[in-house]
C-alpha cells in the first residue's frame, strides 16, 4: 500500500511554505509522524523519494522524518499524559477520563529549508 495521497498532501504545504518564503529550491523536509497516525515512515518516505521529489522544487531534498509520541492533556486538571505503549484511559492526576489526545496522530510538515 502506498500513502501517496498523503504525502501529495504534505507536499502541496511545502510548496505553500515554499512561496511564502520565497524559497525557488527546497533543499531540507522536516517531517513530523504521530506514532499512532497509522503512516509507516518507510512508505511515507518511499513516496516522497521516488514519486513527488523528482522534478519538483525539492529535487534531491534531504527527508526528515521526526516520529513524536502520542500525548494527551487531561480536560479536567489539565495534566500531560504521555502514552507508553498502551491506550491511557484516566488520567493519572485526578482519574478523569476526559482526556484530549494533543500530540502523535497526525503527520505534519514541521520546517523547510531553501534558498
Ligand atoms: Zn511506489
Ligand atoms: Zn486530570
């Protein structure tokens, strides 16, 4: 399975980055990829290197993939909970179980470098 679509995605807010800065030639990528996000890195770079980098603005860029930790933020008192592995239910301040998921379920585009 390829995630293509994606990372066509991801690149269309390079490109947007890109002309905000005034950037003609992208030469860095900084991913960032939500361990629970369902992306594999390997994929995710495959399509980047083999299918939208060539010919594009970021020829030969250098891809890199940061991974970040699911986190979460109690509702309640407002405590960060970070996942270690299995689903968090409560949270280990007060025991709410109103707990935010805030961080590793998303891939984004985190910085571009150019000139
Ligand atoms: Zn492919
Ligand atoms: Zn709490």
């Amino acid at each position: 399975m390829h995630e293509l679509g994606m990372a066509q995605d991801l690149f269309r807010i390079v490109k947007k980055e890109a002309e905000k800065n005034n950037i003609k030639k992208v030469s860095k990528i900084v991913l960032k990829l939500g361990e629970a996000s369902g992306i594999e890195e390997g994929f995710l770079r495959h399509s980047f290197v083999d299918h939208i980098l060539p010919g594009s603005i970021a020829e030969g860029a250098e891809l890199e993939i940061i991974s970040e930790t699911l986190g979460a933020k109690c509702k309640d008192c407002g405590k960060a909970i970070e996942n270690k592995g299995e689903a968090v239910m409560k949270c280990s301040g007060c025991g709410s179980s109103r707990l935010e998921v805030v961080a590793g379920m998303k891939v984004f585009v985190e910085s571009i470098e150019g000139e």
